[in-house]
C-alpha cells in the first residue's frame, strides 16, 4: 500500500521543486493545480482502511503511520479537491506578482501538511502536521509582509493555533500513555475503556483548547478575522475550506473514545454554543465582506463542535453534511469575494451595489452559493438545515432558539454577501468592475454548481462519502442515508421561520449594522483587545527585565556568569557532603615543580601588572606552562591543542588591544579592585575544591582499557584520543561542531554591528 | 595589519606552509598525535599570520568562501559521512564504514569536516578585528 503515504509526502517533495521551478518559469503556474487533482484521484482510488506503517523513531514508539477511512477520505477529498481550485484560481490571482513561487510553494506545503494531518495514524505524527499547518498559515497571513496589520494578523493566528498545539501536545502524549500506544487505530478500537482512566478529563480538556484554538471556538475565536488579511485564495482554502476544519477533525476522530464522557458532551456542546452565538452577533455587525464571511465561518465551526459533542447518529451525519456543505459554499463565497475586490477596488457591503449587470457569471456563482448558505430547497445546503434543527430540536434547554437566531443571521450573511453586492443601482466606484477572466471563476462556480448537483442527487455521495464519514465520527454504522425526510412538521416550520426571519433581517440590515457597530464595548472588552494587552504586558516585562539584567557591562556580566557557576558548584559540593582530598600519591618530578613555579610565576604577574599588554602576555605564561605540563604528562594531543590555542588567543588579544581604545591601564577603584580580587580568590578556591574531590574518587580504568582496546579492531585508529572524537563519541563532536558554528555566526551578526574601528 | 615588508612579504610562504602542516596533521590523526581539531587550529594560524601581514581583504580573496561557508560545509560534510551506516546498513548515525583492508573510511570525511568547522569558527572570529572594514 504505497500509495497511500505517498499522498501526503509526495506533495511535500514537490514543495521545493515548485519554489524553484516556478521562479524560473512562472507562466507555468496554473499547471501546478494538476498537482492537487492527481491526489485527488490518488485518494478516491485508495480502498477503505487501507493502512501504511514504518517504524521512524522505534525508542519513542513513533511511527509514520497512516490510514484511510470514511472520515480522513472526506476530509483529503475537500482538501485535494478545493486545492485544485484554489491552485487554478491563485495562479491568476496574483498573475506577475514577483513572489507568486513563494506563495504557491507554501501553498503546497501546506496541502501536503493537511492531507499529511487527516491521513496520519500515529498521535504524534498528526501533531507534526498539525503544527506544520500552522507555520504554513503564519507565512500566508503575512505574505504581504510590508503591511503591519498582516504581520500583526500573522503573528497573532500563529500565537493562538501553537500555543493551543502546545496544550494539545501535553493532552496527546497523556493519551497515548493512558492507551499505551500512540496508533489512532488502536486507540479507537480500545472503545469507550479509555473515558474510565483516571487522566481523561485532563486528556480531554487539554486536547480540546488545541481544537478549539485552531477551529476557532470562543473565546480564541478572535484571530481567524484578523487572517482575513491574507490573499483571498488563502482565505478560502486555509481559513473556511480546509485548516480551521483540523480542529474539528481531531475532535470528530477522537469521539467515539470519548463520547461517553460527560465533560467531552457538555465543553463541545457548550463552547461550540457560545461559538455559534458570538460569531452571529458579529457577522451581522460586519461591513468588510471577507471578515463577515469570516465570522460566519466562526460560526459554523462552532455548529460542527456542537453537532460532534451530541452523540446521535443523526448528529454525525448532519456534521458531515454540513461540514461538505460549507466547505463548498464558503470556499466559493471567500473567492467571490476575492474577485469583487479585484473588480470593484472595495469589499465594503454597504457600498457595493449594482455589479450584477457588470458582472454576470460572478453574480450567478455567488447567488448558487448564497442559497446553498441560506438553506434554500433544491440545495445540499437545505439537507445540512433540516438535519440541523432536527438534531438542535432533540437537544432541549437553548439550543433551539440558538438554531433559529444563527440560521436567521446566516441568511443575512448570505444575502448580504451573495446578492446585496450585485442587486440594485450600479455603483459610482464600480464603473469599469467587469467578469474577470475564466481561470478566476472556474473554481467558484465548480464548487458552487456542486452544492445544487449534490442537492438534486443526494445519492451520489450518500453512500460513498457521507454514511462512512458520519459512522468514523461515531464509531459504528449510522444507517442513515441523505435525502430521507428528516424531522416533521416542526423542522419544517422551523426552516422557514428561520428563512423568514432571516429575510426581514437582511432587508433592515442597512440599518441594524450601524446600530450593531455602535457597541463599542464589543471591541474594548473583546478577546482581540486582550490579546493586544497581554502582549504589550510580555514586552514590557522583557523590557524591565533587560533593563535589570544585562546593564552593558561586561565586567559585571563576566562577575556574574563567574559568582553563580562557581557559587552554585561549591554550594552542591558542601551541601552534598563531596569535599575530599584524594590519597598521596607519589611526588611530581623536578620539571613538573619547575613548571609549576612558572605557572604560578605567570598567574601572579597577570594580577599584578598594571599594563594590559603585559597582562596579555603573563596570562600566555600560563596558557604555555600548563601545554608543557600536558606533554610531561604524555598528553601529546591536549598539548598540541593548548599551543594553537593558547597562540591563537594571543593573536586575537593583541590585534583587539592594538585597534580599540583601552590605553588607560585600569579605571577601577580601590573598593573594586578588592571585591574582584575576592571574586577571583573564590572562583579559584572552588574550583580547586572540586578538583581535589573529583581526585579523591578511586579511578576505574575500565573504560580507558576498554578504548584502549578496541581503537584498532573497531575503528582501524591508533590515536585513541582522536578516535573517541571522530569514532566512540562522534555524534558528541557533532554537536561541538554545530555549536562552534552557531557561535560563530551570533559572533559575524554582532560584529558586523558593533566591530567597527572605533 | 602590521606594515612591515618582511612580513608581506614572506606572507604567502607562511600561510602555505601552515596549510600543507595543518593538513598533514589532520591525515595523520588517526595514528599519531593529530587530527581535525588541531589541524584546523593550525591552519587557521597561517591564516591569520596571513591577515595580520596583508590585511583581511586580501585573505578572504585567498580564502573564496567566507569562513561561515567553510565552516558550513564542514559541518554538513560530517554529518553526511554519518549517513552510510544509517541508509545502508541500518546502524545507528555516526557508526563509520571501512573499506575493506584499506584504512580509508567514513570517519576521514568526518575529521576533514570536523577541520573545516574549527577553521571556519576560528577565522570567523578573529578576522573582523583584525583591521579590515566590517561588511
């Protein structure tokens, strides 16, 4: 089954190629959407529970393992699907904009990380996906990164999505230790056992802010408008079609584990209320199209949330249906949207009117996705409605007046959106807004047309797609098929009332809007606000901190760095009971008492004198005295090392003290000279201490024969000093080196800032 | 820079000189005293020997690549010869591979790169004090 890990990392190969080949040959970007339409076959043809596993990181029991069923398939279809047109529709979109490879090249990546997301069957797996989701997002909301407010929107989705994917990570890894494995298979097939663990409510909880964050339930409902400031193919895909779905996939996957646990019912019932609540309040009081769309996209997550935390059959099939449902309109509607304000130079609704005459084949797009949104008969989007109120009815307390007032607005939102803009007298604005060229409308009136095809011949996916997607959310078959009549009367009444009221809604928008954007409290007291102050609050305190900490001496720096390191060594060396002498051993001979007194004879003429130079050249004594000792010792190889060393540093000293200004000998002051000197007296004394106890434990040579040993049969090499750096610990030398090099280029970047001739 | 003539000129004798040590060092490492440490320790000595006597300009011409990139390559060199044991035989990273009979084997790469980091890492830091305009 190589067909089905090759859907997600295939498209992750062709990220780098697609950078590349399209800043060479940009006209070829519209080819690039046969990319998304192969993995769209590529899954449709993969069996049901087909599964691919190989062990990655076996000591962690992490696995690239993935797995197709009734739901991943959904979701890799819409995400293969609307790639294809959104892919088609960007490459015209921002047609010669110099960096449209860049922007494609995330795109892609970040097709590759969803599809890599719903296939995943390993928890961890799914979180690096997930997390690459985010990263991808972050880049589009910023593309256009001379605007302050898209990279204030960038890093805003970013903080909120990965500080969610960290409370996740945390609620993962306590899952997989609850069920022992990480596989999302194996999981699920323990049943409900795993909601009777002790840890469950805190693997719900935290599991749940990471949906939540990411599907954009309140009160981290706030950053999904505010990415609204990325390219409209971006909104589209990423931001109503496909990523802010992620959420609601993990939560959907994860329910038949936990479906019969209370708290799981009641926090996706009641956030995925307050949701829907919250986000129909403020789409009504939005003018910007694509904010508004965003905000009922808000909405709409939290319906899905709700409808997965109702344990019903009908439930799930009607989150899957609407899931399609809005996947299609709302993707649609985002570029509609995209288009208008190409056309038109505006995506204000209160002044957009009369480009239907202008604008024709626009206009009938967006009115078959306006009234598969509105639920109109005929449309797909009038099943998802009547499975709605027919599962919201079933729910008493609020919940069916909840229904009545969202779909209400959702009717504004549509109309407002879909028909206001193209009805009435044209616009002043708007006189040269005409149909854009075919590759810009292909994708919205597929996808729109799709919602009245599915609406007219429910069969075609009933089977296929919906019943095997509802059942995953389930854990076990629905037997319900699309386009049986649900609900009675009521349902029924309840439709039109909300499509009634709706209507009258829509009719006095003009003037309930300004009464709505005149509740400024909404923004004071808002989540946004509050992002916005906890942020200023982190940077202040950074500021302060700095401030307090790093004063710009380098003195003092080097004091303190001096005071803890050995302070704190010292400290654990007493409180430990480690102070020991270590037995006699026999006398060090004449030469090694020689060098000593020169040692000693270096360090003491480093303290005393008063030159810099000088200072420089006793400290050499020292550095020289101790690579002879080494030698006497038969260390040849640290020997050598301390002489390049020791020269090296020299060099480096005198050509600093010949070109920067330190020819005043030594400004300190008396009472500082003394507290140096005791701070150099206590470094001294601890380090020796430490010396003396580390001497004072009996030597094992085992390791040392053992290399001794085994240097030339195992790696062909009589230096054992070099073999352990090259051969035994050369995984440890990697890690020096890439250190060395990462200090070095901190170093190039201050230096090129500060190390100016002065 | 030092301006002196004895200096400038026997420069490029003491630079080549050091190189063609440094890499008899680093070759002989794995036997004898040596090895990709020292070896680049040393060889950045002639370089700066060279810097200090005809300024940092003219040694990043004899250099091509800024010592970062050398560095850069090192680095990638010794995590590359780490490879072989994984993709090939299933060992863990870093386990080296020896042709047979011949001391020629994965953990050559390795100390070349290991030369070429401290190299790098060395002139990276000494360099830009050394007198020339910073970039």
């Amino acid at each position: 089954m190589l067909a089905l890990p090759a859907i997600p990392l295939l498209a992750l190969a062709c990220v780098p190629l697609v950078g590349w080949g399209l800043r060479r040959a940009p006209v070829m970007a519209p080819w690039l959407a046969a990319l998304p339409a192969a993995l769209f076959l590529l899954v449709l043809t993969t069996p049901d529970g087909a599964m691919f596993s190989l062990h990655w990181i076996p000591t962690l029991g992490v696995e690239l393992a993935f797995r197709l069923d009734g739901l991943s398939r959904l979701f890799a279809l819409l995400i293969a699907g609307i790639g294809a047109g959104v892919f088609l529709y960007a490459a015209a979109y921002l047609e010669g904009h110099p960096l449209l490879h860049r922007f494609l090249a995330v795109l892609t990546l970040f097709m590759a990380a969803m599809l890599g997301a719903v296939l995943a069957d390993d928890l961890l797996l799914l979180f690096a996906f997930w997390e690459l989701t985010s990263l991808a997002s972050f880049m589009l909301i910023g593309f256009d990164a001379h605007r302050a407010e898209a990279r204030r929107a960038a890093q805003q989705g970013l903080m909120v999505t990965v500080a969610g994917g960290l409370a996740m990570l945390a609620g993962l890894l306590l899952l997989g230790d609850a069920a022992g494995t990480f596989r999302i298979s194996a999981i699920l097939a323990q049943g409900s056992t795993l909601a009777a663990h002790p840890a469950a409510p805190w693997i719900v909880v935290l599991i749940a802010i990471g949906c939540f964050a990411k599907s954009a339930q309140w009160p981290l409902h706030f950053w999904l408008p505010n990415a609204m400031a990325a390219p409209s193919p971006v909104s589209a895909y990423l931001h109503s079609a496909t990523m802010v779905k992620l959420g609601v996939y993990l939560l959907a996957r994860l329910n038949p584990a936990f479906e019969a646990l209370a708290l799981w019912q009641g926090l996706l019932i009641g956030v995925g209320t307050a949701t829907m609540l919250a986000g129909a309040v403020l789409a009504l009081r939005e003018r910007d199209l694509k904010r508004k769309l965003a905000w009922s996209t808000v909405v709409a997550l939290g319906t899905l949330v709700a409808l997965i935390g109702i344990e019903d059959p009908l439930a799930a099939t009607a989150a899957v249906v609407f899931l399609l449902v809005h996947a299609l309109y709302k993707a649609s509607l985002f570029l509609i949207a995209g288009i208008v304000d190409k056309k038109a130079g505006t995506r204000d609704a209160m002044q957009l009117r009369g480009l239907g005459r202008r604008m024709p084949i626009t206009a009938a797009a967006a009115l078959l996705a306006g009234l598969s949104m509105a639920g109109a008969p005929g449309f797909i989007g009038a099943f998802a409605k009547d499975l709605l109120f027919t599962v919201q009815l079933g729910v008493p307390r609020l919940l069916p007046a909840v229904a009545l007032l969202v779909n209400a607005a959702m009717v504004v939102v549509a109309g407002v959106v879909a028909a206001r803009p193209f009805m009435g007298k044209p616009m002043e604005t708007g006189g040269v807004a005409k149909d854009p060229a075919v590759a810009l409308l292909v994708a919205p009136i597929v996808l729109a047309t799709l919602g009245l095809v599915f609406g007219m011949a429910p069969h075609l996916i009933s089977a296929a797609i919906i019943e095997p997607a509802a059942g995953a959310i389930l854990g076990r078959p629905t037997g319900i098929a699309l386009g049986e009549k649900q609900g009675g009367t009521v349902v029924m009444t309840m439709s039109f009332a909300a499509l009634g009221l709706g209507l009258l809604m829509f009719l006095g928008w003009r003037r309930l809007q300004p009464t709505l954007a005149g509740q400024t409290w909404l923004d004071t007291y808002g989540p946004d606000a509050g992002y916005g102050r906890a942020m200023r609050a982190v940077s202040a305190v950074a500021v302060a901190l700095t401030r307090r900490v790093q004063g710009g001496s380098l003195r003092g720096y080097l004091a303190a760095n001096l005071a803890l390191v050995f302070a704190g060594a010292a400290l654990v060396l007493v409180a430990r009971g480690g102070l020991a002498l270590p037995l006699p051993g026999p006398w060090a001979g004449p030469a090694q008492l020689a060098l000593a007194a020169v040692i000693l004879a270096g360090a003491l003429a480093a303290c005393r004198l008063r030159a810099l130079f000088g200072q420089v050249m006793a400290a050499a004594l020292v550095g020289f005295g101790v690579g002879i000792l080494f030698l006497t010792l038969g260390a040849a190889d640290l020997a050598f090392t301390q002489f390049t060393v020791e020269i090296l540093a020299i060099v480096l000293l005198v050509a600093i003290l010949a070109r920067l200004p330190f020819h005043a000998p030594d400004a300190r002051r008396a009472p500082e000279r003394r507290r140096d000197a005791l701070l150099a007296a206590g470094v001294g004394a601890a380090g020796t201490a430490i010396l003396l106890a580390v001497l004072s434990v009996p030597f094992d040579p085992f390791i040392t024969e053992w290399m001794g040993k085994a240097a030339v049969p195992e790696a062909k090499g009589r230096n054992v000093v070099n073999v352990i750096i090259v051969d035994f610990r050369a995984l440890d030398t990697l890690g020096e080196i890439a250190v060395l090099l990462i200090a070095a280029l901190a170093a190039t970047v201050l230096l090129r800032r500060t190390g100016k001739p002065g | 820079m030092l301006d002196s003539l004895i200096l400038r000129a026997s420069a490029r004798y003491v630079l080549w000189a050091c190189v063609a040590l440094s890499v008899f060092v680093l070759l002989r490492g794995h036997n004898e005293p040596g090895g990709g440490f020292i070896g680049g320790l040393i060889g950045a000595l002639g370089f700066v020997f060279h810097a200090l006597a005809r300024g940092p300009p003219a040694t990043r011409r004899v250099l091509r690549l800024d010592p970062l990139a050398w560095g850069g390559i090192g680095l990638l060199l010794a995590a590359g010869s780490g490879l072989p044991a994984l993709l090939l035989h299933a060992e863990p990273l870093l386990t080296h591979q020896w042709m047979e009979g011949l001391p020629i084997g994965t953990a050559i790469p390795f100390d070349i790169g290991v030369y070429l980091v401290v190299l790098g890492f060395a002139l990276a830091f000494v360099l830009p004090f050394l007198g020339e305009d910073a970039a």
